[in-house]
C-alpha cells in the first residue's frame, strides 16, 4: 500500500508560497507558507499535517485495540498537540502530546489506560516519528 501526496514551493523562505496536495484531493493546492508554518498565516503547515495524521491513525490504532479486547467504542476523540523548536540541528519536532477522550462502554480505566499505551505504541504514525510521544487518556 503506497500513498501520496506533493508540495510545490516558489520563492525565498519568508517571502516564497506554496501549496500542498493529496492524491485523494481532500488537500488540492492547499496554502502553506513562512506565515502559516511560524506565524499566524492562514493556511496548513506541514506541522499541523503531521499531527492530523496522528490523531487520526491514533483513533483507529485505539479502536482497532479496543476490539481485539472486545470493547467497542461510542466515541473517541484525539488531539494531537505537536511541538516544534529550534534546536542544535535546527526545527525539530521534539514531541507530541495526544489528547484523548473516549467513552466506551463496560471498560475500568486501567484496562482502557493499558490499551490506549498499546495503541499509542502500535500507531503507524507514532512508530514513524523520532519525536517524544505522550498522550492523556480521558474515559467518559
């Protein structure tokens, strides 16, 4: 399974624009620029991508555990808080922090706690990144 996406960048960093695409169009020449990625700009960054794509494959990760263990759930909602700094090796992504909340229903906290960990270890997207990954599990 290959998936794809493009960028097309024109111009100097602070001055330049560029647009980011998916295959499957959802993003089509979406905006990106110095702005959007380092100021208050608007349009996506690559940043923000980053952690969509985590919350989401994270999401999946947690529900697809959560049926192994025969738990089905109502609901689960992820945010995905990613930090970026400067560093000696220039921006790093140093960490990214998944919010969770999830109601799922005849689960005791620790059981959920152990399989969200698992999740969060087992993500595609969290098995990609060489980033400090923390995460808050919230049962409703």
């Amino acid at each position: 399974m290959q998936r794809t996406a493009s960028a097309h960048w024109s111009g100097g960093l602070k001055d330049g624009k560029g647009t980011v695409s998916t295959a499957s169009e959802v993003l089509k020449e979406t905006q990106y620029s110095f702005a959007t990625r380092f100021e208050n700009g608007a349009g996506t960054n690559p940043e923000e991508l980053i952690a969509a794509a985590h919350a989401g494959c994270f999401s999946m990760a947690l529900s697809a555990e959560l049926g192994k263990a025969n738990f089905t759930p109502a609901a689960i909602d992820t945010k995905a808080t990613l930090t970026l700094e400067k560093t000696d090796a220039g921006f790093t992504i140093t960490a990214i922090h998944l919010d969770v909340n999830a109601s799922i229903p005849n689960i005791e906290a620790a059981k959920f706690e152990e399989i969200a960990n698992g999740a969060k270890k087992g993500c595609p997207v969290s098995r990609v990144l060489n980033a400090n990954i923390t995460m808050t599990a919230h049962l409703a």
